[in-house]
C-alpha cells in the first residue's frame, strides 16, 4: 500500500442543501491543516462529512464500477472508463476503476477524526459518541467494498504511521477473518448511531438500519459459493490461493452455517428497519399524472420519489446531465443521450403477467415471442406484450410511451428502426444499441429541454425490498423455512403486482424444493434489483459470471428499416469477455511493487 496509505491532506467538506432537496450534498472546502480541522464544532463537523466522501458513485456510469457492467444493458458509450469491464480490459497493471487507494485513504481519515474529535471545544460528549460511530460505520462500510471487489483486506485495525518501515506493513487477512473485523465494526458503530436520521438535512448519514443492512448484505456475500468453497454444487476457485505461510485464503470448504448467519443477520435488519418506519414503496400518491396504472407507477417511483418510504441508505450527490438519467432518456435536439438499451436477456427475465418465467407460463406464446404483433400505437414484437408491470414501468420498446417532459408533453412514443425518431438513424454515439430504452431510475417529471437535471434525488445505496430478497435467499440457501423464503418474496411480487409464488407456480408442478426457489429467487433479484448496481456482485458471488459475461449480447436489429428487418434478434457488435481471474478485481501493481508480501489476486 501507499506508505500503508499515503497521507492525506485534509479536505474538509461541508454539507448543504440544494434547492430546499432534504438530502446531504458533499462539496470541499480546503483547509490547510488538521489542527484547523479540529479547532471547533463546524471544523469537525466538516471533518467528518469529507469521511464520507470516498463513497463511490454509483449513479455515475463513467465512474462506476457496477451500474452498467453485467449483462443487463449495452450502452452507446463504449468509449467511457466503464466500458472496459464488460470488455475484460483490465490488469493489474491498469486496473481502470479501482477504489484500493482511495478507499484505505477514506479509511485513515476516519481514525484520524476518531483520534482527534475528543480534543474538540465545545462539542458535546452525546455528539462526539455520535460523530465516532459514524466514522467507525465508514470505517467497516470502506472494508466491506475493499471486500467485495478484491477479496480478503488488509485489515486496518488503526491510523497507522505513514513513515513505519515496509517490513511492518500488515498483510491480507483471510476472507473469514476479514468478515469477523468488519462485523465488529458495524456492530460497534450501530449501538451508538439513531435509528432514522436526525433532521433531515442528516439524510445520507449512517444510521443503525444502515450500519445491520451493510452486514446482513455482506454476510449474504460471505456465504455464497466465489466465497464459501464453491457451494453446494461447484468447487471452489481458490485451491491454491495461499498466503507466504501457506494460509488459505479464501475457505474452499463448503460452510452451510454461513447461510444462517447470513439470514439471521437479515432478519435483524429487516426487523430494526422496521422500527425505524422504513416499508415498501406503495399505494404512491406521488402527484404525477404518469404512469396512469398505479402499480406501474409504484415501480417507477420506488426509489424516484425522494420521499420513498423503501430507502434504507440513499446516496446524495447531485446528477448531472452526463450521468444515469439523461443517458436512459430518448434524444431531443441534442439534449438527452438515447444510449441505454436493455439486452435480451434482461428482457426475457422479466415475468409475464401471470408471474411465471416466459417459458413456463403455459399462457404466454414463447414460441412465437419474436413474431410482429399489431397494437394501437402500432407495430411491436411479441416479446414486449403480456408481461408483468415491472417490464412496462422500466422498458421502452419498440412503438410505447416513454414518461418524460418535453414542453406541454408528459410522454413520447418511442421508435427505434434506423431511421426512426429514436434510431441510429447516422450517428456513431447517442443511441441505443440493442432497439430498447432503459426507464427505471429516470423521473416522468424530468424535462429533457434543457442543459441541467431537472429532478434529482437519492440514489438507492440499500432499499427494503433488496433485504427482503437477501432474506429469502438466505433461508432458501440454508435449505429450512422455505414457507417463510417465500412470504418475504411475495412481498416484493405483490408490490410488482403479479401473483404469489405458489399461486404462480402450483397450475405447473409447484414450487417447493431448494433447486426451484433458488432459481426463483435469483430471477426475482435480477428483476427486482435491475440497473441497481446489484447484479455485476451477484453473478460473481454466485460464480456463474462465466456464464452470463463471456459472450455478446444480443438486442434488436438496429439498422433495419422495416418492422421486418429491425424485429430482428441480432448479436450487439461490442465484444464482452470474462474470464476466472475476473471473479476478483486486481489489486493495482504499483501497491504490490512497493509491498512484494502483498499477495495478489490468483490469475493477475
């Protein structure tokens, strides 16, 4: 690591509230010193807001390590810092996007604000409690995301001396040991930090539901198979992922108590973020006139609706017009950037109203899902109709009305042929390359003519409804109480306004043993938690990312003219590649370089 992590110069940041928006904003406000950081309550205050500011974007696409890097979508934006992921076209050596270094800074500066807030005048002995149980959260939230990406951390016990000796540098833990660590953290943090924020200009803090949500997701991570010697049916990836001292470390024996850690960590959660108030997003009386159908207009301001009663943790930074929204949006005279396009396989994910899989439903016409079919707003494919309202929320097809204001209009019909409005008529950039347009995430109320983001709001870092499904995954895993897996499931079908899994499943056999409601929750995940920055994690800790990210995807033939020649199953001509090194991100060289006890990740 960087002088086990470089110095930091101190940013101080502030936090404001942007037009009367009830969440956190973080922007700096340079001061020179650490004595100056702490010379008061504002300075501290300030202090500990710049602690959180190492928090990944995840709204950002260019940034982001996760938004829009599986197999959900293609983007026109191929020549973005993002890109290269899907592409494979990372290394050790160029590692792109990597949050090693800036995360152990965020973590160095939490110690440092732990190690000086008590020196603070005129701070109160409640808020300095307060103030280090948050830094203490960031503290086990910044390993965690270490965690994830790289596997097993160099644990960061305390604020280090940059100028110790190499030779003393701590070195990677075990995946279990790091597990251990960050749990305590969280633990420890959450006794000490309110259930629900305490004004609302603290929106975006951590709170305790969000301290037991991280653990209970991280746990669901540590009992999946890339992490839990390959689960039940593989093996594990990792034999000969060893330490100088011949330590395994990652467990490649399978532990079937970790998914009983996991669900009871999830249940905690659930059941304190309960007492908080926190439920899912329904009945919405949110005043928009679009979506008309109520539960179609739940699902697309679940987490739009700054005022969602289902976000746990929401991430505050405001959007700009290079970021999620204007990306998804259909283009307009240069405003709006058209590029966003759901792929096959997250389409054919999607239920049909009757809230089985497409090829199950004895109803739905698989078959024939690719023929032309005529509606009233004309030509489409079989595929776009008789499917669930998640499906109509979050999609745009071919000849359907996308929410969004342009002048005296709510919505556009959109069309995709080359020459269509929405085609790719000349372009090179700025325009969908599968024939669909993602919707979720973009406000209806969002107006598209002009050069600033109209709406912004909190972007779901944790929601309810993904708790639930960890829940039900966990209790699925652990292979006991699949009654009650079920009934968290169906919270979140019915919400989506489709049948419960067993009146779904028992017209076709049933749902009832652990191979069917694993695939079923998976699916519910994918759908559910689609463009959540959830599934680039999921399909690894699953280990099946091999499976999903290693071919090209496929939409839509976008250079067809005709209904004929665009209703086309056609392979997107953007390369994707995945190989068993990528189940883990590479720790970057130069770290290695100047620690060679630092063990890298296999296959980098």
């Amino acid at each position: 690591m960087k002088k086990l992590i470089t110095y930091l110069t101190v940013i101080v940041i502030f936090s404001t509230v942007f037009s009367c928006e009830d969440y956190l904003e973080i922007v700096p406000d340079e001061r020179p010193t650490e004595e100056d950081a702490f010379r008061n309550p504002n300075a501290a205050l300030g202090y500990l807001y710049s602690c959180y500011s190492y928090i990944p974007k995840q709204r950002s696409g260019t940034s982001s390590i996760d938004l829009m890097t599986a197999d959900e979508i293609v983007t026109a934006f191929e020549h973005e810092t993002f890109a290269k992921f899907p592409r494979g076209e990372y290394t050790a050596s160029s590692p792109v996007i990597s949050y090693w270094d800036d995360l152990y800074k965020g973590i160095r500066q939490c110690y440092i604000f732990i190690n000086n807030v008590d020196a603070v005048a005129d701070l109160d002995n409640s808020t300095k409690t307060l103030y280090k149980a948050e830094a203490n959260f960031l503290i086990g939230y910044y390993h965690f995301l270490l965690l994830r990406m790289y596997g097993p951390v160099v644990i960061a016990d305390q604020q280090f001396d940059i100028n110790m000796s190499v030779a003393d540098y701590p070195l990677r833990s075990t995946y279990d040991a790091s597990i251990d660590f960050i749990v305590e953290k969280l633990d420890e943090a959450s006794q000490d930090l309110p259930l629900q924020p305490v004004s609302q200009s603290d929106y975006g803090r951590a709170t305790s539901v969000i301290a037991k949500s991280v653990k209970a997701r991280m746990l669901l991570y540590a009992a999946s198979p890339l992490f839990n010697g390959g689960g039940q049916d593989m093996a594990s990836l990792y034999g000969n992922f060893l330490d100088d001292e011949g330590n395994q470390l990652i467990s490649t024996t399978y532990n079937k108590e970790k998914w009983k850690r996991a669900a009871d960590a999830c249940k905690e959660a659930i059941d304190i973020a309960g007492a908080a108030g926190i439920e899912l997003y329904e009945n919405s009386t949110y005043n928009s006139d679009l979506p008309s159908d109520p539960i179609e207009k739940d699902l697309r301001y679940v987490f739009v609706d700054k005022n969602s009663s289902e976000i746990i943790w929401g991430e505050t930074r405001k959007e700009t017009i290079y970021d999620f929204q204007f990306k998804s949006t259909p283009t307009v005279s240069g405003f709006a950037w058209n590029g966003v396009g759901p792929t096959l396989t997250i389409l054919e994910s999607f239920y049909t109203k009757n809230g089985l899989p497409i090829s199950k439903d004895p109803e739905y016409n698989y078959g024939n899902r690719y023929n032309i079919v005529d509606t009233d707003l004309g030509a489409t494919m079989g595929l776009n109709l008789e499917r669930e309202p998640r499906f109509n929320a979050w999609i745009s097809y071919h000849n359907s009305y996308y929410e969004v204001i342009r002048g005296a209009e709510k919505q556009v019909l959109t069309q995709y042929r080359r020459n269509d409005n929405y085609g790719i008529q000349g372009r090179s950039n700025n325009y969908t390359p599968t024939g669909y347009l993602n919707k979720k995430g973009v406000a209806p109320e969002l107006v598209q003519n002009q050069y600033s983001v109209s709406v912004n709001y909190p972007w779901p870092v944790i929601r309810l409804g993904e708790l639930y499904l960890n829940y039900a995954e966990a209790l699925i895993e652990y292979g006991q109480d699949f009654s009650t897996a079920k009934d968290y499931i169906d919270k979140v079908r019915t919400r989506a306004g489709i049948p419960t899994i067993d009146e779904a499943w028992n017209p076709i056999g049933g749902a009832n043993d652990q191979s069917t409601l694993r695939d079923i929750v998976r699916q519910e995940r994918t759908i559910e938690l689609y463009l959540e920055n959830h599934r680039f994690w999921d399909l690894r800790r699953w280990q099946i990312a091999d499976q999903y990210l290693n071919d090209n995807l496929q939409g839509m033939n976008i250079q067809g003219e005709t209904d004929e020649e665009f209703f086309r199953v056609t392979e997107v001509q953007f390369p994707r590649s995945f190989s068993q090194r990528n189940f883990l991100m590479p720790i970057p060289q130069s770290e290695i370089n100047k620690n060679e006890l630092l063990i890298q990740n296999p296959g980098y």
